[in-house]
C-alpha cells in the first residue's frame, strides 16, 4: 500500500512539474474570459522543456502565438496569465489582460522575455 501511495505521490509531481499544472486565476485583468476563481489547466511542455528550478528552456520547440493565453513571470518576478498579442525578433512578447482598464500588462512593464513562459492554458474550469 505504501509503495502505490509513495508511486502515486511521484508521479503526480513528475505530471505538476513537467507537464500540466493546475492555477486559480486572481484578478480581474483577463475578464471575462477568466474570472478570479476560475481554475485553470497549464501545459508545461506546449512550448518547450525547462527544469522548474531552471530560469530557461533547455529546449524550445515552438512560441506563443497570438491570441494564446499563457502564464509566465513577469519582469518583476510575479505570476501572470495574459494573452500574447505580439512576438518580437528579439526572444520577447507582447502580454496584454482582455480588461485593459484593469490589467497590469505589457503596457506598464514591456516585452516579456520567452523564456519567463511558464506554460498555455488548455482549459478553464
């Protein structure tokens, strides 16, 4: 019984660091797409692999494009979930919140480098 508990346990972490992840939207900056509360499902891997402790992808095998909402820190190291409205030739994106009246974006602090992308949202719950 331990060993399927002690298995299950690893795998979970293996599935929440690697690949998909589960994030409680807060804010209103993306309403009314997602609303404070709204649980989200992050792919990790949509983008590339990178170790979680690690600030860059190892390997990058695509970019966001426009119109994917994704999660990603911001330059001054906070957690956001924007939608990409523009990529730059210099590794960087545009991240803009669907309520621009309320949202803390690319407006106020300016292109976000790829590899700050945590993962794209798959699905809202």
């Amino acid at each position: 019984m331990a060993k399927a508990v002690a298995g299950a346990l690893i795998t979970a972490l293996i599935m929440k660091f690697f690949l998909f992840d589960f994030m409680i939207a807060e804010g209103n900056s993306m309403s009314p797409a997602i609303k404070p509360g709204t649980v989200l499902v992050v792919n990790r891997l949509v983008y590339g692999f990178r170790l979680p402790w690690s600030p860059d992808y190892l390997v990058r095998w695509s970019a966001p494009r426009p119109g994917d909402v994704v999660v990603f820190y911001t330059p001054q190291g906070m957690m956001a979930v924007k939608r990409c409205a523009d990529i730059l030739s210099t590794g960087e994106f545009i991240a803009l919140g669907d309520n621009s009246l309320q949202s803390f974006d690319s407006r106020s602090y300016g292109p976000v480098r790829m590899d700050n992308i945590i993962g794209k949202v798959l699905g809202i719950k």
